[in-house]
C-alpha cells in the first residue's frame, strides 16, 4: 500500500493532534457526580484502597490500564531518535491495545538512556498500572530493564519487542516448517540483526527445538564468533563454532533467515543461496531487511513474511501484545512467564490451522484464505485472535501459579471478551476490501472541489475505484496541482465541451421524460448540469455509480437520479440509510434521507429495503420499529401507524426479527426490555436496526448523533435506486467520501451479479439471492 508522507503527517495533526484522549466512564454532569467523582466521595475508595491496596484494582482503572512505556532508544528499525520522537509509536501501540483487547493505555515516553534510572522511574509507577508493556528500548539496556522490573514489579511487566515478537513468530515459523516439512530440530538458522527482539526470539526457538550449534548471529559489525571481543553477556550466547566469517556464507543452504534488524539490508542474490523451499521472515519496520516482491521474485519455492499489513503473513507483535495482556489482566497475574508465551505461541499456530471464517476472507479480500504458504499466521484483524489467545494465556496463568484471580466461568469469559471489541468494528474494512476485488467507475458530479478530488486520489491509490471527474477541467487540474494530488489514471470529462454526448444524453433524457412534462429543449438545458450527466453515463453504462451531492441539497441531487435512473423493479420506492458505528456494533438508521411521512405499508417497503441493505454489510438485521410509545402504552397516529407497520412486517417478512412499536431507548437497551418486556423478539440482544416513523424523526436522530454523540456515520445510503446512485451529505468529509465510494463501488458489484436474477424483494429477504442493495 502506498503511504504518502503528507497524508500521514495529516492523520496525526487533524482534529486534536495524536491518536488517543482520556475519556471519563461516569456521568460527571451534576453536583452530585461532582461530589461523588471528587470530594468529598473520593475520599471513601481512598480510605478503602489505603486499608487494602487490592483494592485499587475494585476502585480505579488500574485493572485495565497498560503502561506503554519507551525511552526512544530503538523506535521500529528508525534507530535511536529519542522519546519525544517515539510518541506517535507509543500512541499506536496504545490505539491497538484499545481497538484489539478493550485495554486503556497511557504511553510514557522517558528522557532517560542509563538503566537503572530508568528501572527506578518505571517501578515507581506500579500503582498506577495493571501491566507494563516495554517498548522501543535499545538492546543490551532493555534486557537489563525487563528482568529487573519483572523482578521488582508484582504486575506483569512484558518487552513487547522481545516477547511478542518471539511469540508471533515462533508460531509462525513452526507453521512454516510443517509446511515445508522440515523439524525445528535440523534446521540452519540466519538471525539478522543482535537486539533484543532477535536475542529473545531466538531463544524461544532454542525453547522450542531448534540448536544453538544451528543458529549463527549477525550484528551491525558482522558476524557473532569467537574472535569478537565486543560481545555483551547476551550476543555473547551466540558465538557460533562454524567456519562462517560473511552473511552470504551464513545464507548457504541455511533453511531459515529472521531479519530483525534494519530496512534493505539482504541483497537477493543470499536468497538463492538458501537451501529448498527457504523461509525468510524480514521483520523489520517500517522497510523489511529485503522488499516482498523482491525476494519472491528470486525464488519460487520461498515462505515469505514480513513485519507490514499489506503482504501476506505478517508477523508483527500486534497479533500478541493486546490478547496476553488482556490474558493476563483479566485473571490478575503477576507476571508473563514462559509458560503464557508458550501459551500464546500454541494458540496463535493452531488459530491458523483452523477454517477461516467468512468474515475474515472479505475483511481482507480474499476468496478463501487457508492455511499454506501466504497464510502462515492468523490476520491481524481476526476477531477470533481474542477469544483464543487470551484464554489461553489466562489458562497458562492459571495453571503456572500465577493468577490472582482466577476465571471460573469460560463460557462467560469468552462472551466478555467478544463484547470488549465488538464483532462489527471492521465493517468498512470489509467493504472497502470486497470494492478492491472488482473496482468499479464512479462518477463524481462534483470534481471540482478538493475533497472529491482528494478521496479520487485515495480510491485510485487503493485500487478501489476509476474515478471520472467531471467539471471544468482547467479548474480541476488547478487544484491538483495546487494541492499537490496524484491523480493519473482519472478521466476527467467537462461536459460542457462535451457537445455530442449532451446531445445523446438529452435525447435519452427527452425519451424517459417526454410524458411528464419535458420537451426536448428542455432535456438540453438540463444535461449541462453534471448531476443530470453524470446520472446519464450511469443510464447508458458509461460508468458504474453515480456519487454528488456534497454542494447541493438533497431533493436537487436526488431529483435527476430518480428522473435518470429511477427505482430498482419489484420495489416502490428509495429510501436512506445512515449506519452509526459506536464502539461495539454498528446501528442502521432508516429512513433518514427520502421518505416524509411513509403510511404503514409504505414503512414496510422501507424495512424490506433497510433489511437487505444491512445484510449487505454481512449484518443479521434486528430491527425495531420505532415511536414514542412502547407497545401501545401511549394512543396517537404515530403509534397507530408503526403498530400496523410492525405487524404488516412481520406478515410481510416473515423470517426477520422485527419489533415495535417501542421507544428508541427501548429498543438499544436489551436490559430495558428483558426487564420490562420479555415478550419482545428483541429482548435477546437488543435492536441493531432502527425504522423511524417519518423523515422528521429519523432524520433529526441521525443528525444529533452525527454531532453531538462520539459515533462515527457512515451515509445515506440510498436503497433502492435501479441503479447505483449515492447522494453525500452536504459538507461530508473526505473519509466520508472515501466511505461511500467503497459502498457505491460494492452496490454495483452487486447490481452486475444480480443482473440477470429476476427476485422480489421479499424473495431476496429470504436469502434467495443473497443479500444486495
Ligand atoms: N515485526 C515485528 O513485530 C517487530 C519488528 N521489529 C524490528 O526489528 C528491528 C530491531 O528491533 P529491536 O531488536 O527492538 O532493536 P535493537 O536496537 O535492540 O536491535 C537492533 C539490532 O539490529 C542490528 N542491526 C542494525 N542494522 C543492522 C545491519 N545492517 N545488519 C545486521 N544487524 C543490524 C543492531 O546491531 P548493533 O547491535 O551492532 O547496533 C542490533 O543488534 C527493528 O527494525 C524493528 O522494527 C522489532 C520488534 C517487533
Ligand atoms: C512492531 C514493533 O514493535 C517494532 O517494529 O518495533
Ligand atoms: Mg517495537
């Protein structure tokens, strides 16, 4: 994936620069919150912990919170560029704790390069912790830190770099020998690189086999062997006995290479040196020791890994720090010994093994993701990587003596752990990834404006769409250079120096329209505005989706769409759909954009529709019809209406899981309703699917929580339309953009696959024909 400097020097700085805030988890909005958060009732959990400092963990967040600690002596492979500099790792770090394992961080980056200091600094911070991560501290010091503090600390305290990474690459390297059917045990070994991730990993391997008389070790000055006297008690373990004086002798029918040094440092030609079916893992970051496709390119029969998302087998500690800590927290251990790690190692191998879950093969665009050559380890964003590795970290725990609190319930502990993240959070993931398997052409009636021509730039970056720009293409070309875009390979089309295609539009226009009002002059004049043309390429297949709206209101940019394109058969109407996603799961909104004051039957189109759209994002809809009564306990038109609409739904579609009328707060609250209505279909697990009784209500609901709640939206996303067509809100960002670029690209996929299938609607519910939009 290509990563633009500036794009992600603007991430870090837009908005409240950084990654990571500190949020309150009570109400603090009254006196008496103010009382209770602070004194004078803050003095009671005080008393409490200072009677018992086990009591810290019942009173305060220590429990779940993560010390990401650094002094910036070895950042990723950047070297040495101090801890100020290592921030934006730290935070990273601290990001991947919180979306992976539900664990809180504060990253502490220390002015501080002599050990014992540091030792001192870092175990005066123990109550404040419920774990230390180590991270980024330069080996042979960070070797010297660890053990002291694991010593000194009774809270696990773990060097991700050495640790994690031993973890996640053992387990991918025994994968790879079973593979290539070769026994750890027999195995040369080329470790590039002294530090303290390839001192730890290779000692692991030695743990799970390997021999030291197979293992030869390369520093900055060259080789580990007898004649160095510069050795440190760590490096000093690995003196090799073999004749070996250069890397390229080392690489001689050596079966594995383990790169966990610097970027560029393996030429190709070592690799075909190595002996048959080799495996190399380049771990280090952000550049591998030797580029993907360079070295796949020298040879055929080579397993390749490297520390980076976009190549398969990535082998980068974040598939362990987030679960052992979360392993280790949870049952409230002590510390992180071998036998957690080991733990940890056998889970992630094994996860590998198993079937790959659908979710998984569209999170990454993948038809059918195996086990084998590019499918070594298990995917960073596997939602099984929680319920697997922690458990089995916590078991260790448990097992060696060193849990605290140990778990007795695993069924409840696994469905706690699958709470702490949510099973959704990767839905635009997932659509942004099934739109690269087959991209579509979008055309963007507004490319005269930064931010369409910015999400073009990423869309054709990623792979993920051909964009065709329309406008005037001097102004458009003006500020891409102004903005400094890379934009090769868009069309940019000015329809107004598009004279014969106008016409042919017009004419086309004139034919659908001639009955209702528009004569032919009419048709002409209409066509030079680009959302009438941009709607007539889609009409006439010149391209694929149709995306305006971010200048215009609504009803003017859906107006030539419904003109142009109309309604899909077997459907009476569109409707708009916002997906809110909060922390756990995402929430579809509906109708948000289209409908003013539907009459029952005609919210039951809506459900149909809505129903479809959410299965489209591989979610099981759980949809309550709302009002401001619950189930009839207020009289009115609005009750009257959505009760009817509720129960011609559930005649209508008589496999989905729909419920009203209730109450907003009723329907997301699964506690309210089990308590107050155990009859509803929804007690179980709550609504995900929210049908407003009017645009009023919806779109008022959406916008609120667009505003004023913490929630990310996604939309509209219009159903129903013949064709696909997305209408931005007015103002929508650039990620806003790029969003509904995915979904509009992912909509005409489905509209081609569906061509030729002739279902209704309430067929395609029923799961005939999958599920589309
Ligand atoms: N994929 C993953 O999950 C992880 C990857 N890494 C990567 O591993 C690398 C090392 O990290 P870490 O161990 O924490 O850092 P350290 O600073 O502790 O160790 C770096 C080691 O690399 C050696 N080295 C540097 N350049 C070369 C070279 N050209 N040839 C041979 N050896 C070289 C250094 O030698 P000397 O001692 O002589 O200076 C030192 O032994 C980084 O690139 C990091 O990004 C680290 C952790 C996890
Ligand atoms: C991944 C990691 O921790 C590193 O490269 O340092
Ligand atoms: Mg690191």
């Amino acid at each position: 994936m290509k990563i633009n400097k500036q794009d992600a020097l603007n991430y870090h700085q837009m908005g409240q620069p950084g990654k990571i805030e500190v949020v309150p988890t009570k109400m603090l909005s009254s006196q008496i919150d103010l009382a209770l958060a602070y004194s004078p009732g803050v003095a009671e959990p005080c008393k409490e912990i200072a009677l018992n400092k086990e009591d810290a963990y019942k009173y305060t967040s220590k429990g779940n919170l993560v010390g990401v600690i650094t002094n910036g002596t070895a950042v990723l492979g950047l070297g040495n560029i101090g801890p100020e500099a290592s921030k934006p790792v730290m935070e990273g770090k601290g990001v991947l704790f919180k979306k992976f394992a539900g664990i809180d961080v504060f990253d502490i980056e220390i002015d501080c390069t002599d050990p014992d200091e540091f030792i001192r600094i870092v175990r005066s911070l123990e109550p404040t912790f419920g774990g230390i991560n180590l991270e980024d501290i330069k080996a042979p010091e960070s070797f010297k830190i660890e053990v002291a503090l694991k010593e000194q600390m009774k809270i696990p305290v773990m060097h991700d770099d050495q640790h994690g990474t031993a973890i996640i690459s053992s387990a991918a390297l025994l994968n790879a020998l079973e593979l290539v059917g070769k026994k750890i045990q027999k195995i040369k070994i080329v470790m590039n690189g002294a530090g303290a991730a390839a001192i730890a990993c290779a000692k692991l391997y030695l743990a799970l086999g390997a021999k030291i008389d197979n293992i030869v070790m390369f520093d900055k000055d060259g080789i580990i062997n007898p004649e160095r006297n510069d050795l440190d008690i760590y490096r000093a373990q690995f003196v090799t006995t073999r004749k070996i004086t250069t890397l390229a002798e080392a690489m001689t029918g050596a079966d594995v290479f383990i790169g966990l040094s610097a970027g560029n440092v393996l030429p190709p030609e070592y690799v075909k040196l190595m002996a048959k079916n080799p495996i190399i893992f380049a771990l280090a970051n952000p550049d591998p020791e030797i580029p993907y496709e360079t070295a796949m390119a020298v040879r055929s029969d080579l397993i390749m890994a490297t520390g980076r998302s976009d190549h398969p087998n990535q082998v980068n500690n974040v598939l362990g720090f987030p679960y052992i800590f979360r392993g280790a927290l949870d049952v409230r251990a002590t510390e992180i010994n071998e036998a957690m790690k080991l733990a940890a190692v056998r889970a992630l191998s094994e996860l590998a093994k198993e079937p790959v879950p659908e979710i998984i093969n569209k999170a990454y665009a993948d038809k059918a993701i195996a086990f084998g050559r590019d499918y070594l380890i298990p995917k960073p964003l596997d939602p099984r990587l929680i319920t697997t590795v922690s458990p089995a970290v916590a078991k260790a725990a448990m097992d060696s003596g060193v849990a605290k609190h140990p778990i007795h319930d695993w069924v409840k502990y696994d469905q706690e752990l699958q709470e702490r993240i949510g099973i959704n959070q990767k839905l635009m993931t997932r659509i942004i990834n099934q739109a690269k398997t087959n991209p579509k052409r979008i055309v963007f009636a507004e490319a005269d404006h930064y931010k369409i021509l910015k999400a073009a730039q990423i869309v054709l970056d990623q792979k993920i769409a051909q964009p065709i720009l329309l406008g005037n293409q001097k102004r458009i070309e003006a500020l891409i250079t102004e903005n400094a875009l890379d934009l090769e390979g868009a069309i940019i089309i000015d329809p107004s120096k598009e004279a014969k295609k106008r016409e042919k539009f017009a004419r086309v226009f004139y034919e659908k329209r001639k009955r209702k009002g528009i004569t032919l002059f009419d048709a002409r004049k209409l066509v030079k505005g680009r959302t009438y043309f941009g709607a007539l390429m889609v009409e006439t297949n010149e391209a694929d989706a149709l995306i305006s709206g971010l200048t215009k209101d609504y009803s003017q940019t859906i107006l030539p769409a419904l003109q142009i394109i109309g309604v899909e058969e077997n459907v009476n109407r569109v409707a708009g759909m916002y997906i809110i996603q909060n922390k756990k799961e995402p929430y579809f909104l509906a109708d948000t954009t289209v409908n003013i004051n539907p009459t029952a039957e005609e919210m039951v189109d809506i459900i149909g529709l809505t129903a479809r759209a959410v299965r489209f994002f591989d979610v099981e809809p759980r949809m309550a019809i709302l009002s401001y009564s619950n189930f009839g306990s207020n009289r009115g038109d609005v009750p009257n209406k959505t009760i009817l609409a509720t129960k011609l739904a559930k005649e209508r579609y008589p496999s989905l899981l729909i419920d009203g009328e209730m109450q907003a707060n009723t329907a997301v609250n699964k506690n309210l309703l089990q308590e107050h209505y155990p009859f509803s279909d929804l007690a179980e697990k709550g609504a995900n699917t929210l049908i407003f009784p009017d645009l009023t209500s919806g779109n008022i609901a959406y916008k609120l929580l667009q505003e004023i709640g913490e929630a990310e939206t996604i939309g509209p996303i219009l159903m129903g339309m013949h064709k696909p067509v997305h209408i931005l809100q007015l103002g929508s960002s650039t990620r806003d953009i790029v969003n509904m670029i995915a979904i509009a690209v992912v909509d005409a996929q489905n509209h081609e696959s569906r061509s030729n299938q002739k279902a209704s609607l309430p067929e395609a519910i029923a799961g005939k024909i999958g599920s589309l939009v």
